[in-house]
C-alpha cells in the first residue's frame, strides 16, 4: 500500500497540517482525516517501518573530493555511511559530523560577513512563538558572527525585549495583517522580495527566511552557508519521488509532473547570498500572483512554489533534517544532532 495515496491520507507539509486527498481542496485545517487514535498510531508505525526500508543512497567516490567549499572544507563523507551526502547535481548535503564546525566559524569571520535571519510574527503567532524563537536563535544562530534579524509583524510594538549579543541587531518592519492565514503565507516571498531589494539587502551577506513556530536546540553556524540553501523536509526526505506531495494541478505555475522534482523542501527554512534569494522570492511571488489571477491555489501554499523553484534552479547545498526537525515523527537513528525543532501546531489558538 501507497502510503497517503491508495488510503486516502496525507502527511504534513509545513503549513497545514494533516488533509484528505483531491477533491476536499480546503487545507490546513490541521485536524487528522482518520478516526480513531488506535487506527492513527497503527498508520503511523506502518509508516516508519516501512520508510525504514527505503534506502537512502550513497554519494559517489568520485563525487566526494568536488563537495567541499569555503565554509565547510573537505566533507567527511565516511563519517555518515547511511545517509545520503550529495545529490546528482554535485551539492553537498550537511549531516552531523561530515564537517568541522570550527572551520566554517573561522571562514565566516575572515570575511567579515553579516548574516541575515528573518521572520514572520504576525496575528497571534507573535505572542506564542516569537520571543522562544528569538531568544533560542541568541544562543545557537550563527553564534559569534554578525546577524541581523528582521522580524516582519503587524504590531511593531509587542515585539518583546531581547538582549542582543555584541554584533548583532534586531529591526522590526511592519506589515499588513491579511485576514487569511494562507494570504499571510503566501504574501511573504513579496514582502521578502522587496527588502531583499532595499537595507536588508543592503547590510547582509547571506539571509536565512525561517517561519516562527520552531526554536532552535543545537547549533546553526556557517557550515549552513551557500549561495542557494534549501532544507528536506523532515517527513519527507525517504520519500520516494512519486509520493512527494508537490502540486500536481497543471493549471498552477508550482505544478510538478510525475517525472519531475529531485526531493521535497521544507519552506520553514531557506536560504542564500541576496542575488539568490531575490531571483527566488521573485519567481514565487510571480507564480502565486499567476496563480490569484486563474482564480487557484497551491496544494501548500508558498512551500509548493519553493519546490517548484529548487526543481528549476538546484539549490547549491541541501541542510538534512537535523536542521529542521519534528520530535512528533519520534526516534531515527541517523538524527543525531537537531538543530530546529518544531513547536506544537495549535492551529486552532494561532489561525482564528
């Protein structure tokens, strides 16, 4: 059995929770679409068991030597032998320990480089999730480098007190409350888009865009950094391909054939030098708007478009599940070190 096809369920993406299949075009309700507890967790082991079984593959002795780059040096591909290190277009995939952290901290300094993290804070995502997140970056974001944090908000002044380490600052820019979560969702690779083109793109070397609902547990340095950074998504990334949920509407400008798509990211984390991320934020803002004009939706949202776009322009380096985890899919042998854990999706509390 096809796990969320032929059964008629679905897995999370990082926006809407659990959803049935096509024909129920609603999403995000964050409710499961099964009955019982007993039938949920039944479903659930059969998953993990059998994504047990799906090998990860291997990255080629030939590939291994070309993978390294300022930040990361030599990767130690025989450190992690039962994950997969690469991909097929030759960008390195960061597990724990195929790197030395205090390399890519003495590389980041030399180039004196100021790192951008972003966020989103708007309606009551402010209040439940805003202040752990800021303070838990203070402690393991980019430790002893240069950051910058934009949180975009639609209530400037709730945004808490935080006490900033030397070299690090924190503006606040204001945005406009959509009265739908989705729109406030979708609105973000714009509202990026233009200040990628203005003083966050003017003070920042790289720029990481995170959602709010996560803090971070481990640390997330400059081993992180490229020029295109995208994340696997933690509930995903043994997926085979066909599986993945992309968009499948050929109607939407996110839409992936059966034969298309290389893995699944996660929009809770991305990535990259400004050049970069403008060209992305450009080309998901225009889809969406495509998309608002033939009167459709992504399946999830922005994240569709960002798979859409990663298919298009492979990401430089792809961060493992380590940086983004969710403790609710419970034990894996090779999440050894989690960077980001997901916070509890109360929907309920956040959305209405």
């Amino acid at each position: 059995m096809a796990l969320g096809v032929e059964s008629g369920l679905s897995w999370p993406g990082s926006h809407g929770g659990y959803r049935k299949q096509e024909g129920q075009r609603q999403r995000g309700q964050g409710k499961p679409t099964w009955g019982l507890p007993r039938a949920k967790k039944r479903l659930l082991w059969v998953k993990e068991y059998l994504e047990g079984l799906v090998p990860m593959g291997i990255c080629p002795t030939d590939t291994r030597p070309l993978l390294g780059d300022n930040f990361t040096g030599g990767l130690r591909h025989w450190a992690r032998p039962e994950v997969l290190t690469c991909t097929s277009w030759r960008a390195p995939i960061i597990w724990d320990g195929i790197f030395d952290p205090h390399e890519a901290e003495q590389e980041a300094r030399r180039q004196n480089l100021t790192i951008g993290l972003t966020v989103f804070a708007v309606g009551r995502y402010l209040e439940k999730y805003l202040e752990h997140f800021l303070e838990s970056a203070e402690q393991h974001f980019m430790v002893g480098q240069s950051v910058v944090y934009y949180v975009f908000t639609d209530r400037p002044e709730a945004v808490p007190y935080i006490a900033l380490g030397q070299g690090r600052l924190l503006r606040v820019e204001p945005v406009l409350r959509e009265s739908r979560w989705q729109d406030v969702s979708m609105a973000r690779m714009h509202t990026l888009h233009e200040a990628l083109g203005g003083p966050l793109g003017q003070e920042a070397d790289y720029v990481f865009c995170l959602d709010v609902d996560q803090h971070f547990t481990g640390n997330f340095g400059p081993e992180a950094l490229s020029d295109l950074v995208a994340q696997l998504h933690a509930w995903h990334y043994r997926w085979p391909r066909w599986l993945l949920p992309y968009e499948r509407d050929k109607r939407s400008a996110a839409a992936l054939g059966l034969g298309e798509g290389d893995f699944y990211y996660h929009a809770a984390v991305f990535g990259g030098s400004v050049a970069a991320l403008r060209k992305l934020t450009a080309h998901c803002a225009l889809g969406q708007q495509r998309d608002r004009e033939r009167g459709i939706e992504a399946l999830w949202h922005d994240e569709s478009h960002l798979n859409k776009f990663f298919w298009l322009y492979k990401p430089t380096k792809l961060l493992s599940p380590e940086f983004c985890w969710d403790q609710k899919i419970g034990w894996k042998p090779e999440i050894h070190c989690p960077r980001l854990l997901w916070e509890p999706k109360e929907y309920a509390l956040v959305r209405n």
